[in-house]
C-alpha cells in the first residue's frame, strides 16, 4: 500500500501560518496534481510529505504509517526536483545508480535497476554519456530515472518540466502518463500548468492560501468548480466573469440585468438569492452561443483575435470587462471590429458576493 493520508496538516515559519489545516487522502496508485498561485503552499505541502520540511501540528501517514518524525530516506519516497540537480562528474549510468551505491546495494543488483530504469525511459543508448551531453529533457528523464531505482512506494515530483520548452513539455507530459500506467505506483506532482494538471491527474487538489479550496477528478473540477476561485483557476482560457444582480424571482427562477451589457437580462432557474443582490455570472469561452440563440445577446468590442486553426480566442471588451469568446475559425472574420454572442443559461454559472457557488 501506498496511499497517503494527511489529517489537519499545519506548518508555520515563526509566527506565519503557511499551511492552515489541510485534509487530503491520496489512494494508492493515484496521481494527484497539486495546482494553486504562487505562494498558495503547495510547494511547502510536498516538501511536507517528503520529510524536508517539519510539520508543526497534524498527522502523515504513508502506506498506513504514522511519518511525522520519521526520517526522509526512510519514508519510502523518490523526489524529483524542478532543478535536475544531476552530478556533472558522472556518467548517467552512475547518477541513476549513485543513491543506491551509497546504500550498498550489491553492483550486480545496481546494474539491472539502473538497466531496467533506462528501458521504461529510453535511456539506453545514452547510459555512458556525460549530463552536458544531454539536452534538457534527456537530463529530466535521467532524474526521473534516479528516482525509479529506488523502488519507491511514492514519487513527488516539485515541477518538473518548467524549464523546458513547450513541445518538450508536451513530450515529457506523454511520457509521464505512460510512466504513471507502467509503474502503477502513487505520484504526487507539483505545478502551475493548466494543461499537465488536466492532462495528468486522476486527482487535481486547488490550493490557495494554505488551505484546498477544491480536490477531485479534472472534469469534476471544470464542470462543477465549488466558487469563483476554483472556477477562474481550473480552464485555459479561463472563466468569464460578469457583474451582474438580481432583479426579478418568480417561480423558481431569478432574472438577472448585465449593467455592463446594455443592461441585457438573463433569466435562470434558481431558488435561492434575493432581489437586489450583487452576483457574478460565470462563462465559459466555449459557452457563447451565436447571437439570437435564445438567452441573453451581449456586443462586444473585438481586441485581439488568435487563429489557432479549427478555432480562434477572441480577445473582446464592453463596459470595462474583459472576456474572451472561443469561435469556429469559419464564423469569425478578419476585420471585425465587435462581435454579438448568446449567453446560454443552462451553461452559465453563477456566484454570491462572496464568490461561493449557487449555481
């Protein structure tokens, strides 16, 4: 077993509270992404877990065992570092195999978890090169690799593709998932990319301000975000948010006018909320409809428009709001000036002052 269970987490730098309570089960063989702004204590989390930073109050436990003071090699852990931190001085071969030569694993039994290591990750023909032999995403399977020959129960891994660049990453993000599939072990991964959390995780756990705003499946999150936090963090592009208030209640239904929209109104079915109330509309880019479409028509003022092929963002504006609206390359025309769009109300979402969900 190698799930990891933590019980009202906390970690404080003096008298600065960084990590505020935080309750998290991770099963076995899951992999859980941990995403959030910088600062959010996510970072500090992991670093929590792999034993290199004390927790001030609460339980770990790893593999059903109580870890809080136990030794960091002695966790059953591997952690990969955003920095390859590789030794310039050793062959890949013998930075794969230098941890377990420092615990005095026999050579024979070294030699084929190093050689077992490099299949999973294509090593193989580079075993006997040198880390400035390499380019940056050799160096981070060879960290990777160091990691897998100590047979962990859990890998965190603190960003690791952040220094590479963007087909790198996608590559790397493939290899990661297949990795993930042929190992089946626990992973706990650490980023702020939008597309590797969705991408990889069974689990993504939102943070903010040391505490989890929101944990659960990617789509989970995207289609059912619990407040305006997790709905403008969790989508690229990201949710549209729009003044609005409530004006009308009737029959399960509230009406709702876009001040910043020439007062445009949009009707939902909603049960709770009270005239006259401050609420924020959510949409998604994808979720505008084709002006007339029956909800509510907005006209907005075209910025920036990128073509990506099948579909183009439009970048627009109209009363001091910014929003950006996903279109079928076909529909949208060069040289536009403004666009109408439909809001459509079974997709809308919509959030109290306090930016919790109510619908």
């Amino acid at each position: 077993m190698s799930s990891v269970k933590l019980r009202d987490v906390r970690k404080s730098f003096g008298h600065v509270e960084v990590i505020k309570g935080v309750d998290l089960d991770i099963e076995d063989k899951e992999f859980v992404v941990f995403v959030g702004p910088s600062g959010c204590g996510k970072t500090t989390l992991l670093r929590m877990i792999a034993g290199l930073e004390t927790i001030t109050a609460g339980n770990l436990d790893i593999g059903g065992e109580r870890m809080n003071e136990v030794d960091p090699s002695k966790r059953g852990i591997a952690m990969v570092f955003q920095s390859y931190a590789l030794y310039p001085h050793m062959t890949v071969r013998e930075n794969m195999g230098f941890a377990l030569r420092f615990a005095r694993v026999p050579k024979d039994e070294i030699a084929r978890q190093v050689n077992e290591a490099a299949r999973i990750l294509a090593l193989d023909p580079l075993l006997d090169r040198y880390p400035k032999q390499l380019s940056g995403g050799q160096r981070q399977r060879v960290a990777i690799g160091r990691a897998i020959v100590r047979d962990p129960e859990v890998f965190l891994f603190d960003e690791p593709l952040s220094n590479l660049d963007a087909e790198l990453r996608v590559h790397m993000r493939i290899e990661l998932a297949r990795l993930h599939k042929e190992l089946k072990t626990t992973i706990v991964y650490v980023t702020h990319d939008q597309v590797e959390a969705m991408t990889l995780a069974d689990k993504i756990v939102v943070m903010r301000d040391g505490i989890i705003e929101q944990a659960g499946r990617p789509l989970d999150l995207y289609d059912d975000p619990a407040n305006q936090f997790v709905a403008g963090f969790i989508g690229s592009p990201k949710m549209n948010f729009l003044a609005a208030t409530i004006v009308e209640k009737a029959a399960g239904n509230v009406t709702l006018e876009l001040a910043n929209h020439g007062r445009a109104r949009l009707t939902l079915p909603l049960t709770g909320g009270t005239v006259g109330e401050a609420v924020t509309l959510g949409v998604r880019a994808e979720h505008f409809g084709e002006a007339g479409a029956g909800g509510a028509d907005i006209s907005l003022d075209i910025d920036v428009a990128e073509h990506l092929g099948s579909t183009s963002y439009v970048y627009a504006s109209a009363g001091g709001e910014a929003l950006v609206v996903e279109r079928e390359e076909s529909r949208h025309e060069n040289g536009r000036s403004h666009i109408v769009v439909s809001i459509d109300p079974e997709r809308a979402y919509l959030f109290d002052s306090q930016g919790q969900r109510i619908r």
